[in-house]
C-alpha cells in the first residue's frame, strides 16, 4: 500500500520524541534510586531530617538548584545550547529526586499519618540533594553512549573538571557526613593522625588519577606532572576539604564542638571526599 512521504516525516519525529522522553525520565528515576539508596537505609540520616536546622536546610536546598543547573550544563541529560536549559534539566531533577525520595521513604515505612508535617518534609528534603545529584548524573551516565562521553570530556576546561571534582566529592560527602562512624572516628583521632590522613588522602587522590593513569581520565592541560599534583590533586584536596566543612556545618557538626576538633573531623570526612572527586574526573 502506498504511503505519503510527508505524512511520514510528520509523524516520525513526534512517534519517536515520547519514548525518549520517558526513557530519560525511567533513567533520572533510576540514577536517583542508585546514588541516594545507601541514605534512603541509614538511620542518622532519618533523623536528620528531624532535628537538623531549618535554615540550614533551606540553605542547602536552595544552593542546590545551581548546582544542578550547572551540573546539566557539564553532565546533564543532553548537551544543552542556553543556561534556561540548563535550569530546566536542574528543575526536572529536583523534582524526580523529590517524588523518588518521597515514594520511596513511603515504602519503607518511614513516613506515616503520625508525624509531623515539619519531620516529613524534613526527611524527605534532606535526602532530595543527593537523590536530584543523582537522577541528573544517571539520566547522563547510564544512557550516555561512547560519542556522548567523549564530546563532554574533549569541552571540559579546568574550570569545569574542577566543578565535577567538588559534585564527587560532595556526593561522598553527604553519603558519611551523617554517620555516627565518622564522628567516632575523628574522637579517637589525634591531631598527628590527622595530619597523616591528610598525607595520606592527598598521595590516594594524585595516585588515582595521575599517576597511575587510569582510561578515561578527561584531558589534563599539558602542565607536567607537577603542575598536575598542584592545580589538581592540592586544589582538588582544598575543594574536598572546603566541602567537608560545610556539610559539617549543615548537619550540626560544629556545634560546641573544638576548632582542633573540627579540624581532624574535616580531615576524616576529607578522606573519601577526596577519592570521590579524584573519581569523578573518571566517571563523569
């Protein structure tokens, strides 16, 4: 049977815009589900949500938006061509990390009719951040194909290496910054261990990505091996640490509590703060 050729060509594009769009959204789903589901089982963070500041919660929510916007420019769901783009792709994934938080809480019993309206909004816009992180990076990561990753990685500048080094560092961040473990940690910790865990995450964090060379570390500017140690692995070190002291501040950790003491919790949250943003040159 014969068919008319532009009434093909105006149907195709329509037929085949729906399914991408819902394979985007089940892939948004998906990488919210994979990076928060570790936060969604952890019980510090289910309190969290009940006693941490408000303001500082509304803060984080708040930084949050433009860092999602800025993370779709880098990694987002496609390659976008103006910054409102960007804050679309960064509103989408604040809302799919919102409803998968939400649903997913629901599930596991730990919203009920007996709370408060201030604990459940609480629980469920603490684990938003790194839920939306999540969804944005795998609508990106999981659906990316061969030519997607290596157009992204042949455009990164040092700027933007940099911006994906705090994203891992952060993820890594809000994933032990809860725990009770890591305040233990840092308690029986002296201040020369400290400064042997700083060694230590700094030689960890060249090592991984420099020195060793792993495949798919995005293009580093040809400035020798020591440039690299110093405009990577010490800047990238700074952004770990400088990120530790924030999400510490955001979750009450600095309260009453010793600048010596602040220091070595910083230093042991910097740890795989820093392995987060030396892998997130390779992955992202």
């Amino acid at each position: 049977m014969d068919m008319d050729p532009g009434k093909a060509e105006r149907t195709e594009p329509g037929d085949k815009r729906i399914p991408d769009v819902l394979r985007g959204l089940g892939r948004g789903f998906g990488g919210a589900l994979l990076f928060a589901l570790p936060l969604f089982m952890t019980m510090e963070m289910w309190w969290l949500g009940f006693y941490i500041e408000r303001s500082r919660l509304v803060l984080l929510l708040l930084l949050n938006l433009p860092l999602l916007a800025l993370l779709s420019h880098h990694a987002g769901f496609e390659r976008t061509k103006c910054w409102q783009d960007d804050v679309r792709d960064g509103v989408i994934a604040f809302g799919i990390g919102l409803i998968t938080c939400g649903a997913i809480l629901s599930v596991l019993g730990l919203l009920g009719a007996n709370m408060t309206a201030d604990e459940i909004v609480g629980k469920i816009a603490v684990q938003t951040v790194p839920a939306s992180i999540g969804a944005l990076l795998g609508s990106s990561q999981l659906g990316a194909d061969s030519a997607q990753v290596e157009e992204h990685t042949e455009t990164r500048t040092y700027l933007s290496q940099l911006f994906l080094m705090f994203i891992g560092a952060l993820f890594l961040e809000l994933n032990v910054a809860p725990t009770e473990e890591m305040v233990l940690i840092s308690y029986k910790m002296t201040e020369w261990h400290a400064v042997a865990l700083i060694v230590l995450s700094i030689i960890v964090m060249h090592g991984f990505t420099y020195a060793l060379e792993f495949t798919g570390t995005a293009p580093m500017p040809d400035t020798g091996s020591r440039g690299a140690f110093f405009f990577f692995t010490v800047v990238g070190y700074a952004i770990a640490i400088g990120g530790s002291l924030y999400v510490l501040w955001t979750f009450g950790r600095t309260q009453d509590v010793s600048w010596t003491q602040i220091a070595i919790a910083a230093s042991v949250l910097g740890f795989p703060a820093s392995v987060g943003a030396a892998a997130a040159r390779l992955i992202l």
